[in-house]
C-alpha cells in the first residue's frame, strides 16, 4: 500500500513537472515562483518540495535558490514556507545581486547570505546565515565588532530579542575568505504609522553622542500609499555613525546630528535618500525655535529660485532610541530636517577637487569652500588684513603652497573691496568676485533677516579658473521673524542686515562696503524688480509658504505632542514668537515676508550711510 502510495505521488510530480513552462534564455528570474505563473503559493512550494524528494526537475532551478548560496536545500524550503505564511516579505536572494553590484546595500551585505535581511521586528527575529565561498565556516559577532578567527562559530540559526549589528565572515582552514557581510535588525515595540517619511535611529543601548561618531543602526522607511509604518521594509537600512552637530543648536533639547552611513570598513557609504543623489554625509537639522518647522527649507528654496546655490533637503519624522530597550512611543523626536551637507562634490557644491599635486596655476586656483564663522572656527583659517575668522571646510587637508595661495586671492578681494573705485572692472571687486552671486546672496539674507547672517555660516567659494562666489545658504533657522525682544531680534520689517550690529565690529565688512557702492546699488535694486515680478513677488512667496507646510500637518501635530512649546516663550534660549496654534506659526512667517518685501520695495536698495550703522535703517 505504501509503495502504492508512491507510485501515484512520483506520477502525479512527473505529469505536473512536464505541465510547468519553460523558462526562455534571459528571462527574469522570480525567486520562488517555480512554475513561472506570476504568484507564489502552496503550488510553489510543493513542487520544491518533490524537487528535494528527488521525484521531480525544475526547470528554472534558479529560482529555487531563494537564499541565493548556490545550493537548492531545506533552508530554501523553510524560507518559502515562511514566505507563503508571511513571515516574510522577500527572499534574501532578492536582496543578493551579482558580484557586479556595486551599490552600498550589496556591499554590506558583501559575500554573506541573511535569512532575513535588515528589517525592523517585534519581539524576536530568527536569523540564518550561509555564505557564498565554497567549504568556508562562518564566525560571526554582534557587539559591532569585525569578525576574527577567534569570534563564534555559527552552527545554528540566531535569535535576536534586541537591536543587534550582526557581522559575519567566512573563514577557510583559519583564513578570511571573501567580503565580510552586515545586517542590522531594530527591535520596535511599536508600529506607528506616519504620512511623512520615517528615519530610525538606534545605538544599541550607546547612548547619546558628544562630538564623537558613535555606532548607530539606521532605517529609512518610505510611506507607501501616503502611509509609512515602523515594521514595514525599509528603503534602506545600514551602518552608521552619529554625533551632536551646531553650536547653540547643539543644546537644544531636539538635537541636531550629523550623520555618516557606512560600509564595513566605516569608510562613507553613498547611499540616496528619499530621491536625493547618493552620499554618505548628512545632516539632521532639528527645528525647535523655529515653530514654523520650515525656516531652513523656506531659505533653501527661495535661494535655489534666485540661483544661489542650497542643500537638497527634506522633511522626515525621527524615532532616536539610546537605551538598550526596544524602541518606543519615547523615542520619537519630531519633524527634523534631513539635508545634504556642505561638501564639494558633483552633487553637492560641483567644483574642481584639489589634488596634492596641484602646486601652480592654473590648478592651485580651485576649488576652495570656506566659510565665515565667528568665534566657531575649527578648520584651516585664511588669514590676511581686514577679515577674521574665515576657515577652509573642504578641502581640510590644504598644502602650505595652497593656503597661501587662497590667502592672497581672499586679500586681493578684500583690498579690491576697498579701493578708491571699487566697481572698476580691472581693478575692483568686478575682477575678483562673482557679482552676480553677491546679489543674490545679499538679497536672500536681507528677506530673511537672520541674526547671524555676513557673521556666522557665510559660505563662500572659489572654483578652478573662476570668480569668488557667495554661498551656499545654510543655517536660518532662527530667521524670518522667529527671533523677538533681544539682541539679535529678527522681527525688524525696517532696516539692513548687512549693516553690523550696533556697530559692532563682524568677520569682514565687504557686505556692508559693497551695499555703499553706487553701481552695486542699481544692480541690486534691478535684480530685486526682477525677482519680485518672479519667485519673490507675493503670490510666489505665498504659494511657497503653502508648498512647504501642507504636507507637514499631520506631522506637525506629533511634533509639538512631544514638544509642547508653541506658548513657550524661551525655547532653545531665544526669545521667540508664541501662538496657541502651529497654523498661527506659519501666518507669522507669511506676514514678516510680505511685509518685509514691501519694506525693501520702499528702500530702493539705497540705505543710509552711518558713523555708526546699526540694524535700525
């Protein structure tokens, strides 16, 4: 009876087996779907599970191999059943590319197969790992530490209750053989949904950084149908490092971070986020004055119309866990700011990159990106006579015969600034700056009226074979009337930025002197009439306001359940404008633009000459 039984069983795999269609040469491999009808299911799996029987063929054996180690086996079963179940949502071979793959995602992965790729889980997580070089055994850690000869055999599959940084490599007869592999699994007691993109932050119990990079376990997570949840797959799920960044921001309850994706050797790992072009430095601006929640991005985009250069940015809702528990409903942070950082770069500031060996012109003229940053300075300084405190921030590893030569040019510029005729084409600014820019640049700082504008995170920057060039904008959170009632207000309708605060000495003067010149004047009051029949008349600057908020309000509302200081007066240490409401945060904003605009249409761009100017006219 028995054999019977078999009988019927091997006939009944066989007819089934000659039923399946044949996979073409260069078809699409589906992992799992073994008789090639567009789904996985039971039929799938069956018909493996008489491949391992040995009673029947595949005819796409590839697509069997869902765990993508070279061998058709029971791991595969297993992770079809799991799959059909919906344990899980794909197969780690779909995660597995060729050797070819260069992406980030692949090469943390490197020549390591997960069971479960990176994800976040509730409760527990069941991993199981298998390697793509032949006769290798695997050891592996979980502390973030690189595997060695000496770290645990892996036998059987690992279960993770906790966030863990599972590191593994392969070893033949006692050597390292092949690109150790990573994945990171985030424990979440939670599975909160949100209509804004998610970043998760988790430090496996490290705590909170200083200045120091520490460890830390990333998942960007994408709403799918206006909907992100905290369970869902991630977008992308890596290594990391973090530390506080800013200054006065830095103390902020909210904190801002600098953040660095890594790969296996914590070498920058470019990954793309959210549409942005891949890097691996970033930054997490965290609006806390600013009530509004978009002061940043409003500078960013109204200076990208002008033609100014700024940072892609966007907004995502940040859960932060430093304990060594799951992460929580306490972990959430609020709607922060992820954006590029300031770098030269083809995609960031697109300017030559200096080499070693670029000693004499024309290659020793580019490219420099430096900033004024008073009292803030922590890179190589350009020093020379009429300005302070400017620094070199990329490169930061300048030759002696390439700081000189930047401090000359920087000199010329001041010393042109100056002159007895500073708008001649030969010898004044015209020959050395990029007028254009300083325009644009002044005109956008004017609009926002942001207390450390021409003193603090003034970037300029100088390209091979170029003019020096103003910006690119960073840092306006405190900007556009957010600041009120002490030194530094930002509320004023009336007055001039660029003129030094109650004439106190700045980092350089050459806003202040460029704003007295009389064809500097008719230049930018024509750029204005230009720009205000354009993206900064007032229908534009309203539909900017309302471009950036709409897709914030849902998140807004978390945001200030965990910050409650929309009454607060001293937030962060500044004096700032307090509402009942976050829509009467944003009128606040709209109004000072419209109002500020008007005000400037009024000035013609002529201010008045002072003794002692200060921020009054």
């Amino acid at each position: 009876m028995k054999k019977s039984r078999l009988l019927i069983l091997s006939a009944f795999f066989t007819l089934f087996t000659l039923l399946l269609p044949m996979t073409s040469v260069g078809a699409t491999i589906v992992y799992g779907d073994l008789n090639t009808d567009s789904s996985i299911d039971s039929i799938d799996y069956s018909i493996l599970k008489g491949y391992l029987f040995g009673s029947i063929t595949i005819s796409n054996p590839t697509a069997a191999d869902v765990n993508g180690d070279g061998n058709i086996d029971a791991i595969d079963l297993s992770l079809m059943k799991q799959y059909i179940l919906h344990i899980i949502t794909k197969f780690p071979a779909d995660n597995n590319t060729n050797p070819e793959d260069n992406t980030p995602a692949a090469q943390l992965i490197g020549d390591m197969v997960f069971s479960v790729p990176s994800c976040t889980f509730s409760n527990q997580v069941t991993v199981t790992l298998s390697s793509k070089i032949a006769n290798s055994q695997i050891r592996y850690t979980t502390d973030g530490s690189v595997p060695t000869a000496s770290s645990p055999l892996y036998s059987i599959p690992l279960t993770f209750t906790k966030t863990t940084q599972l590191r593994a490599q392969s070893f033949v007869n006692g050597v390292v053989s092949g690109n150790m592999g990573t994945a990171v699994y985030v424990a979440s007691a939670i599975n909160t949904k949100h209509d804004l993109p998610v970043l998760i932050l988790d430090a496996y119990g490290g705590g909170k950084p200083a200045r120091d990079y520490k460890d830390v376990a990333v998942m960007l997570m994408e709403p799918q149908n206006n909907e992100a949840s905290l369970l869902q797959t991630p977008t992308v799920a890596t290594r990391a490092g973090f530390h506080v960044r800013g200054q006065s921001s830095a103390n902020y309850e909210k904190t801002p971070y600098r953040l660095e994706l890594w790969d296996n050797k914590n070498d920058d790992a470019k990954y793309s986020l959210l549409g942005m072009p891949g890097d691996g430095d970033w930054a997490l601006l965290s609006p806390f004055p600013d009530k509004s929640l978009i002061r940043n991005a409003l500078a960013y985009e109204l200076g990208a119309s002008m033609g100014l250069k700024s940072p892609r940015y966007r907004f995502v809702e940040v859960y932060l866990n430093l304990d060594n528990q799951p992460l929580s409903s306490a972990d959430y942070q609020g709607v922060y700011l992820l954006t590029e950082t300031l770098e030269i770069d083809k995609d960031r500031v697109n300017i030559k990159k200096l080499k070693e060996k670029d000693l004499t012109e024309p290659n020793i003229t580019g490219g420099y990106l430096m900033q004024f940053n008073m009292m803030a300075t922590d890179g190589p300084l350009v020093k020379g006579s009429g300005w302070n405190d400017l620094e070199i921030t990329d490169p930061d590893d300048l030759l002696p015969e390439q700081l000189t030569w930047i401090s000359n040019y920087i000199q010329k510029v001041h010393n042109s600034i100056h002159s007895s005729n500073p708008s001649d084409t030969t010898n004044g600014y015209p020959a050395y700056i990029d007028v254009d820019s300083f325009i644009n640049y002044i005109i956008g700082n004017e609009i926002a009226r942001e207390g450390d504008s021409y003193m603090r995170s003034t970037y300029i920057y100088k390209d091979r074979g170029a003019k020096l060039a103003a910006g690119p904008l960073w840092d306006y959170d405190l900007a556009y009337n957010c600041v009120t009632g002490m030194m530094g207000s930002t509320n004023y309708i009336e007055g001039w930025q660029f003129q030094p605060m109650f004439g106190m000495s700045s980092t350089c003067d050459w806003y202040y002197k460029l704003m007295q010149d009389p064809t500097f004047q008719s230049k930018i009051s024509a750029r204005w009439q230009e720009l205000r029949s354009g993206p900064l008349s007032d229908a534009q600057l309203k539909a900017l306001v309302q471009k950036l908020t709409t897709p914030l309000t849902n998140g807004a509302k978390r945001n200030f359940q965990k910050w409650n200081n929309l009454g607060t007066k001293n937030v962060g240490g500044f004096s700032t404008q307090t509402t009942q409401t976050w829509e009467e945060q944003i009128s606040i904003i709209q109004n000072f633009l419209l109002q500020r605009a008007a005000w400037l249409d009024k000035s013609g761009w002529k201010p008045t000459t002072r003794t002692n100017p200060g921020w009054g006219g």
